[in-house]
C-alpha cells in the first residue's frame, strides 16, 4: 500500500467531539494540539486546510444553554456566537505559532453556482499561494434545510474535491472503520485498508454520531465515497492525538485508509 508521504495538499476535518468536552466547553488542550501541528505540517511545506465544526457546540456552551437547542433559529444564533469563538481560538493559537488563518464559510448554494464556486477556488488557491491556512465551516447561521451540506463530513469531502486535495483526514472519536460497532463488539476490529466502499463496507457504520456532534460512521463513508472516486486518499482516524498525524504524512498505517478509485 502506498502512504502519503507524498500528500502535497491536504484537508483536515475536525468534529465537535473532538474539539469540545462533554460539559460543551473547548478542549483547548487538543485544540492547541491540533493546531501546533497543523502549523508545523504546514511549516515543513503542505498546504493545509482545516475544516472546523463546533460553531453550534460551542456557541451552545458559550451561551450557557443545557443542551443543543432543537430548533433551527436557534441552533442557527448558536453558531453565529461560537462560530466567533472558534476563530478567536483558531486565530490566537495559529498566530503563536507564525501561522496566519483565513474563514470560509460556506453553504451550497456556493458551490452550485458556477460563478461563486470559481470564486471560492479563487480565495483557496491565493490564500495557498500567500501561504495561509484556509479555516472552513458550513455558514450554519444563513444555510436553511434546503442548502444545507448538514454534516461537516460532507463539507469536507467537498472542499477537498474543489481544490484538488491529495488527501482528506476526517478526525473523529473513534480509531477508523471497524468490523463491528467497537462501544459493544469487543471482538471488533480496526479495518486498516478499504480498497472499495462497498455495500458491506457502508454496513459497518453506526449511524449515532456522539450527543455533541452530528454525523457518526456513515457521513464519513459517504464523505469517503465522494472524495476516493475522484481520486483523493482519504483516512478517518483519531482526532485525539494529533500528533498522529504526524505519522500518517511520514507514510505510516494510521486509521482506515480509503484508498482512491
Ligand atoms: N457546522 C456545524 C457546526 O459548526 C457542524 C456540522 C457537523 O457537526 O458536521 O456546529
């Protein structure tokens, strides 16, 4: 199997789960994590693009709400405060470690208008060329039911194949794609090498996302299926050492590796 040694343009997808605590509150330990190695990987020469969700988690600890609220409006003013939050975040740790970071916020009507889509490349490829790191979102607060990507796994796989990415890393809460649901199959195993998304591969995805994020397993073998069939490497792994990232751009076995069709 070939690694991703030679990955020149990534796009990395972190989760709710992965940025915040169970009290709803920023996991600034992982976060800064995260971020000091994004910059470095970004230091030693790949152009890197994060793909961020958290907006609604954050906006809901930041408001002292109890839970996600259920209702769009709501849900939607959320976002706009954590959305605010997350970037302050982002922006702070990025620029201690000499990084400069860009927002876009994106719904998807701007990626089937073929005017605003070439716009949105536009912004990616010179934010590339000046050497910052594109920080990307869904724009939560004006996307209604019927423009909404609605998972940042989605998104992701989307942005990626907008840009040409060579790989997508989708970090979640768990180690990658197992033979069974791990939370309750000790005899499940991590799947290390997907070649085909097949029917029996999509069987293996648990539709429960954790209370805090949104997709689970199977918006992330759809992500997988998007971004592989148009020729992107595309790993889920754990988000909760970032340093393992590390690992997989020395071409190293990390995660579920879906490989490219
Ligand atoms: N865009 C949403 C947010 O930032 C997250 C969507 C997702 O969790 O996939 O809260």
């Amino acid at each position: 199997m070939r690694g991703l040694k030679n990955a020149k343009r990534i796009v990395v997808k972190v989760g709710t789960s992965t940025l915040t605590y169970e009290t709803g509150k920023t996991n600034l330990r992982r976060m800064d994590k995260l971020v000091r190695v994004l910059a470095d990987l970004r230091n030693s020469g790949l152009e890197v693009a994060l793909v961020t969700s958290g907006a609604i988690g954050v906006g809901v600890g930041k408001l002292g709400l109890k839970e996600k609220p259920h209702d769009t409006p709501s849900r939607q003013a959320a976002a706009t405060v954590g959305q605010c939050e997350l970037m302050f975040m982002y922006d702070k740790l990025f620029s201690e470690y000499g990084n400069v970071i860009g927002q876009l916020l994106i719904t998807r009507s701007d990626i089937e208008n073929e005017e605003r889509k070439i716009n949105l490349v536009n912004s990616f490829e010179k934010l590339f060329e000046f050497g910052a790191i594109p920080i990307i979102n869904e724009n939560d607060s004006v996307a209604v039911e019927e423009i909404v990507f609605g998972d940042n796994d989605t998104l992701s796989a989307i942005v990626a194949k907008l840009i040409g990415a060579d790989c997508l890393v989708i970090l979640t809460d768990t180690d990658g794609l197992y033979s069974g649901n791990p939370r309750e199959d000790e005899n499940a195993t991590l799947i290390p090498v997907v070649n085909e998304i097949t029917d029996d591969i999509l069987a293996l995805a648990d539709t429960k996302g954790s209370a805090r994020g949104t997709g689970g397993m199977v918006t992330k073998l759809h992500a997988a299926q998007i971004a592989t069939d148009v020729g992107i490497d595309t790993v889920v792994m754990n988000g909760s050492e970032p340093e393992d990232l590390y690992r997989l751009f020395d071409g190293r076995q990390v995660g579920t590796h879906f490989l490219p069709r």
